[in-house]
C-alpha cells in the first residue's frame, strides 16, 4: 500500500468511526428526514444536551453534518446525504446474514 492509498483508506475509516455510535447513526437518520436544532435532538435520542452536542461535533467533524444558526438556534443538517447509501448497503448485510442464519437452521 502506497502512502496515498494509506490516507484514503484512514480518511474512510475516520467517517466509518465516526458513524459507529448507534445515537449518532439515529441522528443522521432523523437528520435525513429534515433539519433538527439540538434541543429536538435531545429531546429525541433521550439524553442531555452536552451528549447531543457531542455526538453533532463528533458528525460535523467527519464532514456528515453542517450547521446553520438561524436566530438564536442552530440547525443541523445532513451535509452528505449520500451516507444513506450506506444504511442501505448495511441492511443488506443485515438481512443476508440473517437468510444465511435461516438457512443453517432449516438444514439441521
């Protein structure tokens, strides 16, 4: 591996580590949905501001998320929707490891 594909492949798994908190992946799906200030998060994921603000710094930081202050809130918004591609490539494994599982079952 060369040092170029070496920063690619760190570069991906710094978004895939950012991604692998399931508050935060329930944040970008309410986040594909529609914009969200902090406090409809919290309110959402059921925990206190700090750890929702966390949780937005840690996206933001990964370049999933981007923020906009409108009044004396900020919103934030999916700044890559094509991260669903990746739940959708996920619930696929999901559900091929599950038919294998099945499959295992049914033969015995």
């Amino acid at each position: 591996m060369d040092q170029a594909q070496k920063e690619l492949f760190e570069a991906r798994a710094r978004i895939i580590k950012a991604m692998a908190h399931p508050t935060r992946l329930f944040i970008v799906d309410e986040l594909s949905r529609q914009a969200r200030c902090v406090n409809e998060l919290t309110g959402l994921v059921g925990s206190d501001t700090s750890t929702v603000s966390k949780h937005l710094s840690i996206l933001k930081n990964a370049g999933l998320v981007k923020d906009e202050k409108k009044g004396t809130q900020v919103f934030y918004s999916l700044k890559t929707p094509c991260i669903l591609n990746f739940f959708g490539c996920v619930e696929t494994v999901l559900k091929t490891a599950a038919d294998e599982s099945r499959a295992l079952v049914n033969r015995g």
